[in-house]
DNA sequence: ACGTCCCGCCAGAGT
DNA sequence: ACTCTGGCGGGACGT
C-alpha cells in the first residue's frame, strides 16, 4: 500500500500543456511556478494541519497521503517536515509518520534559543552533543500530556523509531550525537534554528547575510566583511542561501518571519524580519515585524506592518503587541541610514530606524490629512459651484480678492475669510477683463447667493468673469 | 543580469 | 535489495 502510494507520488508530476487560464484559474494551478513553491505549500499544509492546535489534541501526519492529497512529491514534504520538525511543531512516530502539535511548543523553543543567545552559548553548541540542553533547558517538544504523548516518548525511549537527536530537545539521552539534526551538521532544521537565532542580533536579516554567518560559523559581526573568497566558497554561499530561502518561505508559512518591503532594502537584497510570538526577555520598545493579512501581489512580497511593543508591564509575557500604523507603502527610510545601521549593534541601530520610519509616518499623516481636507473643501465648494452656477473663474476671481464674501458658504477657508470681510463686490469685479464698471458684470438674475457689499446688495450670478 | 527557489539526482541510513 | 530520508546543486523562473 504504502509502496504504492509511494512510488505514485514519488513521481514527479509531468509538466503538462499549460492552457490558458484566467487570473482566478491561475491562483489554483498547480503548474505554476508560483503554486509550487515552498511557502505556497506550506500554507496548503497548514489548511489540513492548523498552527493552533488545542492543547491535547495530536493529529498524526502520514506522509504518504499527505503528499497524495497535496499533489506532491515527497521529497518537498521533507523539506517542510524538516523545518518543522526543529521548531517541534512535529515530531516523528515513525517511517511515513509524524505527529503535529502546531505552535504550542514554539515560543518555549524560541525562549530558549534566546536564552542561549544571551549567554553567547550558542557558539558551543556546535561542539556539543545536542542532548546536552535537556538538563538546564526542561523543555520538551512533546511534554506528556496525555497518554498518547507517552505512548509517543515510550516509542522513542524504546527506539522503536529512528531517533533522532533534536536540538533543545530535551528529549532524554539522545545516545547519537552523529544524529542527522545536531547543530553542527547541515540539515535543514539546524539551518532554521540557526536562522531564527540571527533576529536575537539583528531585527532584519539579509538572507545573503544569514548565508555568510552560517557558512562562517555565527560571527555575524565580521560576516558582512567576509570577501567572496575563491570560486569554491561561492558556490557554498550559493547552496547556503538556497537553504535558507527554503527555511525562510516555511517560517514565513507558519508566520515566525515575514519579508520586508524589499525597495528599503540595499540593492536587491531581500530582507527578513521576525514577526513571531513575543520572545521572553525580548525587551519593551524592541520591535517586530508583523505581516499584513495578505500578501500583495504574487505571494513574493509581503507587504508589512512594523509593531512596537508596548511598555512592559509585569511580566515579560505581559508584553502585548501594539501596531503602528506601517505599511510598506509609507515605510520610507534612506537606504543610507539602512546600510549603515542596520542591525549592527543590539537594537540601537532599529532604534533610529523606528524614529526616521516614525517621523516619516508622521509626516505622511500630516499629508493624507491635508489632502483629506482639501479633498473636502473642494468637494463643498463643487457643490457651491453648482448650486449657484458659479464657475471656476469666478471662485478664483474671489478667493483672490478680500473685499467681497459669499454669504451662507463654507468650506474652502478663503471663502470663510471672504464671508468675514464684508466688502463691496464692485472692487472685485472692477478688475475684470469682461468688467466695465464694478458690479455691472452681474447679470440679473444670476445671483442665486447674496454677494454682501458695503454698498447695497446686489443680487445676481457672478458668471464667466 | 541576477535574485529566487523548484526540481530531482543520488548517497547514506534503515529495514 | 529496496525504501526512506534529505543534502545538494543545476538551472528555470521572475523582475
């Protein structure tokens, strides 16, 4: 059975005749590129396999039927799985099979990966057996919860399964260190971990700049500096970046990161931001990028939201979200100021980062209100126009003049101030063109509003001045 | 041209 | 011998 479906789905699906397809028609068609990608799946897999499973419940993951029902090879589902699988959000029962738990266990993860930033005890880790943390780091990925989660520890302990070392695991007395998921080695999953590590350091990452860390150890601070070196290097570079990505588009699926307006960014370098649970020990005032609720365009850039966390209050775990209004659209900062701060040190360089965007947001408000306004005011006064027959020249002719006023108008502030005035309209007309003598332009009639003069009222249109 | 990342080869581990 | 797993890099795609 399992063979079957297996070598069925094992097979890569042809490359068919694409027809034509409408817009809508083409969202869904699995041969497009963009519908195939790894962050395209990934969100597929999540339609079967919710981030937000309630506590005690498991749901397994046959592997098999999964990519039957996902329409894809197997091989792709590894690549989530992987993924998945070091954030804990999966673990492995046996061959074919996995067991979601969802988001639960990510923020205890991600703690502790801070945790261990901020000792600088992430550098050791590549030297040490991967079971190590279990001791001082009581997390698990599958704390017995119901009986079931044992029967899960009791297959593992009982090495009826593979096992297999996994990272801050806390799953006792992983005896493989050669395992395939410790830190040191190249596995998806030791590349996700190491990836998410980088926003302990920096809020945006590049991934050309994740690339350089993990390949050069995590010396992130010299790793912008690193050259290119020889062709060999290069090419690794290359492979590691590639890795990343497909890290990257599954962390953005399951909403850990988000990328960033990418025309901020240096060159054509995309970005990254953590847009994850709020990180114990992540301080107030340090920021995190939270995605809008949908992608723009393709699905390849997402537009963002940039979030501030609000003030601490109590604990750590009290820290709440608080959105300011970012968007990519106003998210404007000097690329300058981009290339030189950064993410250099700490959060000092986000900092002015915030103030620069937070001015700019500032002044872009202060903008859209103008425009409101006037948006406003112009519409009063078309309708003024209207209801009186008036014509453009004629609300240039009195917005410029102070010696007349239109009684009973509001809006555009000069026709305020000109009700204010109480002039003789005569001084007004006196310099037409088409004005002989003041006042006599009005013809009879046409005044549907009372011009007020200091003289007598006249009452008439003021029309094609 | 170059960033992005899909695709599947193939090797190692497990059965 | 066969299957499962997943590292890896060629090269297609998108901008």
């Amino acid at each position: 059975m399992s063979e079957e479906i297996s070598s069925s789905t094992k097979a890569t699906p042809t490359m068919q005749a694409t027809p034509i397809l409408s817009a809508s028609e083409a969202k869904d068609d699995p041969n497009l590129r963009k519908n195939k990608s790894l962050l395209a799946i990934c969100k597929k897999f999540l339609e079967f396999y919710p981030l937000d499973l309630p506590p005690g419940t498991n749901t397994d993951i046959p592997l098999e039927v999964l990519a039957e029902k996902l329409n894809l090879s197997r091989r792709r589902l590894y690549d989530i799985i992987n993924v998945m699988e070091s954030l804990q959000m999966a673990v492995k029962v046996t061959k074919n099979l996995y067991r979601w738990y969802g988001l639960r266990n990510v923020k205890k993860l991600l703690d502790q990966l801070k945790q261990l930033s901020d000792q600088n005890r992430l550098q050791e880790l590549d030297n040490l057996d991967p079971g190590y943390l279990s001791s001082d780091l009581p997390i698990t990925p599958c704390e017995a919860e119901s009986p079931s989660e044992k029967l899960l520890q009791n297959l593992l302990e009982a090495k009826t399964v593979k096992k297999r070392p996994c990272l801050l695991s806390g799953l006792k007395e992983s005896p493989e260190p050669k395992g395939p998921l410790t830190w040191k080695n190249k596995s998806l999953g030791g590349t996700c971990l190491k990836f998410l590590t980088l926003f302990f350091k920096k809020e945006t990452v590049s991934l050309d700049w994740a690339g350089r860390v993990l390949l050069c150890g995590e010396d992130e601070d010299n790793a912008d500096n690193k050259s290119d070196g020889d062709a060999d290097t290069t090419k690794q570079l290359r492979n590691k970046i590639r890795r990343i990505y497909d890290v990257a588009n599954v962390l953005t699926a399951v909403g850990l990161v988000c990328k960033l307006p990418p025309k901020e960014c240096t060159r054509r370098r995309l970005f990254y931001g953590y847009c994850g649970p709020v990180i114990d020990n992540l301080h107030s005032g340090e920021k995190v990028y939270v995605p809008s609720a949908e992608p723009t365009g393709a699905g390849r850039r997402v537009r963002n939201t940039l979030a501030v966390l609000e003030p601490k209050s109590g604990t750590n775990s009290d820290c709440k979200r608080k959105l300011v209004l970012f968007s990519e659209n106003d998210f404007s900062v000097s690329k300058k100021l981009c290339k030189q701060d950064l993410g250099t040190k700490e959060l000092s360089a986000f900092s002015i980062l915030l103030a620069v965007a937070e001015e700019e947001r500032l002044r872009l408000e202060r903008a859209a209100n103008e425009v409101k306004q006037e948006k406003k005011d112009e519409k009063e006064i078309d309708l003024l126009c209207t209801e009186n027959q008036l014509s453009t020249k004629d609300l240039e002719y009195i917005e410029n003049r102070e010696h007349c006023e239109l009684e009973g108008v509001s809006g555009r502030s000069a026709l305020r101030s000109l009700l204010e005035t109480n002039q003789p309209p005569k001084s007004v007309f006196a310099d037409s063109s088409s004005s002989k003598s003041g006042g006599q332009m009005l013809r009879k009639g046409q005044l549907s509003i009372p011009f007020r003069t200091n003289g007598p009222e006249i009452m008439g249109k003021c029309s094609s001045l």
